[in-house]
C-alpha cells in the first residue's frame, strides 16, 4: 500500500494594511485637543499647533475686516478656524474665502469644506523655523496640489515683511505658476477670484 501525501494549505486571509493617508486621516478625526490648540494633517504628517500670538490675530482680524468689505454682495466670504478636506488631508487656513453659504461645498464626511470650492487661503506666518518652513513651502505645496487658485502669504519674518501673492496652481507639480513677491510699505493686489482687486498694504501689515 502506498501513502498518499496530502499537502495542506493554510488560506490566505485578505486583511490588507490601511495606507498612511488613511491611518492619519483616522488619527486626526479622533483626536480631542485641548483648547487653544489645532491639528492639521501635512504631506503625511499630523502637525498640531497652537493658536497665534497678539500680533498674528491683529493681521488676521485687519484682513478679515477688508475681504467682508471687498466681498459684500458678492455670495462669498472670509472664514476662520474652519477646516479645509482634500483626499484625507485636514488644513485649518487662517482664513479662507468660499460661498456664503458652505453647505454648497461640504465634505464627504461633513467635517469641513471641500478644498475644491475654496477660492482663496491666507496664512499669516507664526515665528519659529518650523511654523515658517510649514506655511511657505508644505503648506504650498500641499493647496497647489488641491488646486486651491490663489495663496497669500502674510510674513513678518521674510526680510523686513513681505505678501506673497500666489496663483495659477499647477496639481502635478505641487507648484504655483504664478508668484508676486511685494515688501511691506508697497501694495500686493489679488489677481483673481472673488477677491480680485483687494489691496493688501501699509494699512493690514503695519506695526
């Protein structure tokens, strides 16, 4: 008689490893900061920081002031302390500009905004190496590849302070093609979007 040797095989469990976005996409919708602080989710990082300084909130609140003047009438306006979703990425602009009425742009989960109806972001950059490095390169990076058409970026630590305008957002590159670089005293103009003509001077940035 001759034994027969039956191989035995172990099946293959389908259970696939969630990708990085979604972990930290997962992450961040669980957490529960203390006040005072935000997270936001940055080229494949969780990043919290705290709320700006006095002067920070000054040039927030002087350019919220002039994009409600600039947009009356317009069925857009400035938001704060809202947050911006593209593809699992979670970002909280200083200010944004989207309709009047955001229930026209939600999110698939209803958690914020969709990045595709957002005109325009401002970031007022914080002190730090590591808060002026997020908000002039990543930070860019990450609302070009969303296609978010215009970027400002307010900057006390550039040189004396400087705006820089950007525009036309290229998606492939993580790039904007278009960039206007104008040191405080002079006046940097939005090119385009709801807010084209607004005037970003001496009046915002001053001391």
């Amino acid at each position: 008689m001759t034994a027969l040797a039956h191989e035995v095989t172990t099946p293959v469990v389908d259970n696939p490893v969630p990708d990085l976005d979604e972990v930290l996409w997962q992450a961040w919708k669980a957490m529960d900061l203390p006040e005072g602080y935000r997270a936001e989710i940055i080229e494949g990082a969780i990043e919290v920081s705290p709320t700006g300084r006095r002067r920070h909130t000054v040039l927030i609140n002087r350019l919220r002031r002039a994009l409600e003047a600039h947009l009356k009438d317009s069925g857009y306006a400035p938001y704060q302390d809202g947050n911006v979703i593209h593809r699992s990425k979670a970002w909280i602009p200083d200010l944004f500009i989207a309709p009047e009425d955001l229930d026209e742009i939600p999110d698939e989960e209803d958690l914020g905004v969709d990045a595709d109806g957002v005109a325009m972001v401002v970031e007022v950059v914080s002190p730090g190496r590591r808060n002026i490095e997020r908000d002039r390169v990543r930070k860019r990076r990450e609302y070009a590849r969303a296609g978010i058409p215009v970027y400002v970026i307010v900057d006390d630590f550039d040189e004396d302070g400087a705006v820089l305008v950007l525009s036309l957002p290229d998606a492939k590159k993580a790039a904007y093609e278009d960039e206007h670089r104008v040191p405080y005293g002079a006046e940097a103009v939005v090119p385009s979007g709801p807010a084209k003509g607004l005037v970003i001077g001496e009046e915002i940035t001053r001391s």
